[in-house]
C-alpha cells in the first residue's frame, strides 16, 4: 500500500506545484522576450511561416529559451502529478 501523508507534506507539495507554476510563467515570459529581442536584432518584424528559413533562424537563436519552458512545464506536470497522487491515496492524521 502507498505511504499516506500528512496534511503538512501535501501543504509543502501544493507549495512545490506553485513554485513550478511561477517558474513556468517566468520561462514563457523570458521565451516571448527571446523571440521579440532576436525580433529587433535581425530587423524581421513581419510575420513569417513555420518552417521557414526565418523560422528556422528564430528557433535557433531562442532555443536555450525554449528548452527552459519544456523543462519548466514537465517539472509543474510532474508536481502536479505527486500532489494528486499524495491527495487521492488519503491523509494521514
């Protein structure tokens, strides 16, 4: 059988999911700022389809900016997963 937790672990785990959320949104933030600085530096303010030569640049450039979102998303998703988890096994009093 699952170890059942206390009330303060999944507080601390609603806390951890939260923290993950913030992190995911500075990351989106930080990605939309990457695509809009490579936006000024390379003069190309029209819009352009994906899988282009310029899109191809662009995710190029903004690529590190990228990869922290999808870390930043799957480290929310995976805490999000262990609070349901904890919460659905039951409370330990």
């Amino acid at each position: 059988m699952a170890q059942l937790k206390t009330t303060k672990e999944i507080g601390l785990m609603a806390i951890e999911v939260h923290q993950c959320m913030k992190e995911r949104k500075l990351a989106k933030m930080r990605l939309k700022e990457a695509y809009i600085r490579w936006a000024h530096n390379t003069k190309t303010f029209h819009h352009f389809q994906r899988e282009s030569p310029e899109w191809d640049r662009m995710m190029a450039a903004t690529d590190p900016e990228f990869l922290a979102l999808e870390e930043a998303k799957r480290r929310e998703r995976n805490a999000a997963r262990r609070l349901e988890r904890a919460i659905s096994q039951g409370v330990r009093v």
